[in-house]
C-alpha cells in the first residue's frame, strides 16, 4: 500500500483522493490550509458559483454516485441569456446543460461523500494545516497546524492540489524542479449575490440560464442560479474602470445597478448591495509551467499548475479533467509512478497551455468584436447553412459543448483567438 500526501482539499484534490481510493493500493492524507466546510456556518458557505460541462462532469461521473450527489446541491443550466440595457434578452442554448454549483458545496459533496465510501485507515483529512515545505531527498511533507506546532510526515508519493498561490510548487520552482510564470490578468472582480424572485413572488428571473450583462469600458456581470433561488456572480472590471469606486453609500450603489444593469432591477435589495460593497476586490492571478510533475514521486494538478483567466469558466472543468487523465496513466502503466508520471506530462501539458490562450481571448473586449460575438452565438448559428463565412465555429462553442482537447479546440478556432488577441494589443 503506497502512501500519497495531497496538499489542498479543492475540487482537484478531493476528485484525485476519490481515484486513488478506488484504485485500492493507496492510503491517501489531505491536507488543508481552510477550516473544514462541514463545521462552517451556511451563511458563511457562499463563495462565488461554478459551471461545470461535460469534461468536468465527465470526471466526475466516473466515480459512482457522486455526480447525483453534486445535481442536488446544483442547478441545470440550458445555456445563456445576454441582457441589454435595453430590449429583450438574447438567448444561447446548449445541446449539453451546464451545471451551477458553489465552490464550497462542490466541495462538500465531494469531502462527505469521500469519507462516506473510504474507512479512516484509508483516507484522512486534516483542517486548518498547511504545507510549508517538502524535503524531495527526505521524501517529507512539514505542515503547519493553524494552532500548533510544525510537524512532519513521510510520503511515497506527494501531490500539489494546493491551488493558484500552491506552495508545492513554489518550493519546487525555489529549487530549480520546475519552470513556471505566473500573471495577474487585467481584470478583477467582486461577488455579487441577489434574490432570484422578489418578495411577493411576481418577477423572477430565470433559474435555468446563466445572465450576462455587457456594458462599455469593460464593465460584465455574470449571475448564476442557484437551488436556493438566489442568484450568486461576479461583476468584472479593470481596475482603473471601477464603476463602483464614487458609490459611496449602499443606496448609490444599489442605483448604479438599477441603473445600469435593468434586469437585476426588481430583485437586488439595499442589503444587496451594502454586502457587495463592504466585499474585497479580488485579482485573479494565471499560471503556466512547464511540467506537472517533479522525479518519481511529485504530481502537480489543477490551479497549482494552470490557473487561468475565469473567464470562459474552465479552470474547474480542467481541473477536475486532470484527476481523470492521471487516473488513466496509472491504469496503462499499472500504477508505475515513474511511468505514469511523465506520460501525464507529455498527455496534459499541451492541452493546458492551449486552455490558457482559450481562456486569455475567447471573450472579445472592443465593442465591434463584441458585436460579432453575440451575433455569431444567436443569429449567425441559425444562418450558417447559408453563409459558408460563418461556418467556422467560435472557441465557446467548442469548449461548451462536448470534450474536444483543448489544443483541438485552439487548433480550430486559432483565427478568432488571433484576432481577439490583436484587438486587446491594439
Ligand atoms: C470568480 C471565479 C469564477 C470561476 N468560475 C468557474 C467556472 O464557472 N467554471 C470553472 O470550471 N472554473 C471556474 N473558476 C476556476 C475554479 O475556481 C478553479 O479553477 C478551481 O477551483 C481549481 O481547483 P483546485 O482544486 O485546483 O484549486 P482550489 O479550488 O484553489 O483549491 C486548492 C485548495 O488548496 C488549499 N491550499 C492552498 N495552499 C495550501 C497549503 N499550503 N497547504 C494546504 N492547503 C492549501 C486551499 O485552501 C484550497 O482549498 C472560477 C474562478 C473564479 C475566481
């Protein structure tokens, strides 16, 4: 029975445990810097949603139960609906539904339903600890307790699931292991969320698409249902194109929305608005390295090895990916670390880094690109029997529907992508 240390207990890290443990030849410990999700409050639970296709789903639904399990704590999306400032919505449907989930249910599920199928012999996590460092010669994990003293722990094998700012990789980078650039993008984002019906029940907005709102500068509010009938989201801006920075009072806030942003009118509440403003402005930091494992015995996945751009939503699906396809290295080297290891390399590598230019200019900014966007999503799709120039499919198309690799997808799209890179240098 080998020994595999995961360092964070994110969507990676769990999926990954799960893998292992069906494998039957592992003993897996977790460990994580957060507190555990079960002992916190609910109205404390809300981070920010999560749309997961059918990569993500896919990986998911290879261990039994669990993609039932996440269905109940999510919602069915049937695709899009992209709000204007004025007039009726524009509507994009998906052959494939997404599904909506916060970060912390997916999560949960993915904890409660872990511990449930595998006895404490076999998998244990541990809350509030963090990994502050490995010794690769000593094959040893040292782990700061949030309240105690460092301690150490041995491994046969160690995975960096610790996400964006991954301290596994950080030490493996100081040493010269492994080559990775790290980026903030030029946009940030505060969490918005909202009632989805009004009080006494007479407007609701729709609880089957995802919202999106437009506006100049930038400025785009993105707001998925949830099962609670709330709507949960992010508004995103430039920094220098803050839209909220004179709102100095929750009621100037509240009126920068109603203003601007007419289909969340008849739900956002003061209260609203008063808890966006006092939340932080979050940056949102990409990282590309050149390898996703280290030797013999170090794997990286997820965040800590390709965080990317929020922006077409794929870090998680690609996350959740990345267990699936190691899973599948260890079934054809048969659980040969030091064969599996690189092959997961060689198999992924490309694909990420073609997830990072999808995720970094898929999505337009210059209002004449933006235009076309809309217009090829809507109307050009209905067209395109007619019109051979609009037979090429745009990058979300491609990465909504179905579980074309990534690089394919780039591969396909390599004009749009160009294009839209142009017009942001420009
Ligand atoms: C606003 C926003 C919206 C998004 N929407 C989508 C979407 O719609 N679809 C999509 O696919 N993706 C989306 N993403 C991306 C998605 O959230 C991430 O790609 C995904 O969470 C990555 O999972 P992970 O397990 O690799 O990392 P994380 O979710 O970051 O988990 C890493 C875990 O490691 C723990 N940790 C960190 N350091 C240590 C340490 N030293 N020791 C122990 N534990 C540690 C952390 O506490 C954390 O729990 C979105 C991201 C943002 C910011």
């Amino acid at each position: 029975m080998q020994k595999v240390i995961i360092i964070g207990a994110g969507p990676v890290g769990l999926l990954l445990a799960h893998y292992l443990l069906s494998r039957r030849n592992y003993q897996v410990e977790i460990y994580e810097s957060r507190p555990d999700p079960r002992l916190a409050e609910q109205s404390n639970q809300r981070t920010f949603p999560i749309a997961l296709q059918s990569r993500g789903l896919n990986a998911i639904d290879q261990i039994v139960g669990l993609k039932v399990a996440l269905a109940k704590k999510g919602v069915w999306s049937q695709g899009a609906l992209i709000h204007r400032q004025k007039g009726q919505p524009r509507q994009i449907n998906r052959k494939t539904p997404s599904l909506l989930i916060d970060r912390n249910q997916l999560n949960l599920v993915l904890l409660e339903n872990l511990l449930e199928k595998h006895s404490q012999e076999l998998v244990r996590v541990k809350f509030d600890c963090s990994c502050v460092d490995i010794n690769l010669e000593t094959q040893e994990a040292i782990l700061q307790p949030n309240n105690g003293e460092s301690f150490t722990t041995k491994y046969d094998r160690l995975v960096g699931a610790d996400g964006v700012r991954s301290q596994v990789r950080e030490v493996l980078s100081a040493r010269g292991d492994i080559e990775c650039q790290k980026d903030f993008i030029p946009d940030v984002y505060k969490s918005l969320h909202v009632p989805r019906i009004t009080p006494d029940k007479t407007i609701e907005i729709a609880g089957n698409y995802i919202h999106t709102l437009t506006l100049s500068k930038g400025i785009r509010l993105v707001m998925d249902p949830q099962p609670d009938d709330w709507l949960h989201g992010t508004l995103i801006f430039s920094p220098d194109n803050n839209p909220l920075e004179n709102c100095t009072t929750d009621e100037a806030v509240l009126a920068y929305f109603k203003e601007n942003i007419p289909f969340i009118k008849p739900v956002m509440r003061l209260e609203d608005a008063a808890l966006l403003r006092q939340r932080p402005i979050s940056k949102i930091m990409t990282v590309k390295c050149d390898r996703m494992h280290v030797g013999d015995r170090i794997l990286l996945v997820g965040d800590a090895a390709h965080a990317v751009s929020p922006s077409i939503g794929q870090g998680c699906n690609a996350s959740l990916q990345d267990a699936q396809v190691f899973a599948q290295c260890l079934d054809r080297y048969e659980d040969k670390w030091e064969e599996a290891l690189p092959a997961f390399t060689a198999e992924r590598l490309s694909d990420v880094h073609a997830l990072r230019e999808l995720s970094d200019y898929s999505f337009p900014r210059s209002k004449p690109m933006m235009l076309e966007f809309v217009f090829r999503l809507t109307i050009g799709k209905k067209l395109r029997p007619w019109f051979p120039l609009l037979k090429n499919p745009l990058p979300m198309e491609l990465i909504m529907e179905g579980e074309l690799p990534y690089s394919e997808v780039l591969k396909r799209t390599q004009g749009w992508i160009n294009r839209v890179r142009e017009s942001m240098q420009s």
